[in-house]
C-alpha cells in the first residue's frame, strides 16, 4: 500500500504579547491536516510549552512544558512535564 505524500508547513508567529509561536501542520496529500504542533515560548524564554495534535482532529493529544530557572551560582535547572490528553500530569522526573 502507498504511503500518502506528507507536505510540512512551518510559520512562526510573533503576537503583540511578544510571546513567539511555532506552529508545524503536516498535511496529507489531499491537504487533509495530519498533526499539528504548536511550541510558544514566554517572553522571558525560561517557559517553553509544546502541544501536539498528534492525528489532525484539532484536538491536543499531548503537551509538555519545559521551565528553566538561572541559579544564583550561574548554573540552570530545568523541569520537564508531560501531560495527557486530558490535562492530567503524565509524568514529571
């Protein structure tokens, strides 16, 4: 069975929030949406939070958010967590 032809669209938005979004939508060869992922970044870049809809219905499969915090002894920390579908926290190390 053939595969369908993917095309990939990437565009970055820069809203009046100064929040920068990128947002990837892949598509089918019938320009059907296939998965979309949207990843924004807070206006201090020390939150980034990607959200995916991973079968094209418009809704967010899964998200993960990514906070890094500046240590007073010059190193970072970071802290990653997933979550569902639903909101609820999938897993956070």
């Amino acid at each position: 069975m053939k595969q369908p032809a993917l095309k990939s669209v990437a565009k970055i938005m820069i809203p009046f929030s100064e929040r920068p979004t990128l947002i990837v939508s892949a598509y089918g060869a019938g320009g059907a949406l296939m998965s979309k992922t949207t990843t924004t970044t807070s206006a201090d870049g020390r939150t980034r939070t990607v959200a995916s809809d991973t079968n094209g219905d418009g809704v967010v499969d899964q998200s993960k958010t990514t906070t890094t915090v500046h240590n007073a002894d010059g190193s970072s920390t970071q802290t990653v967590t997933d979550y569902n579908a639903d909101g609820s926290v999938k897993d956070r190390p």
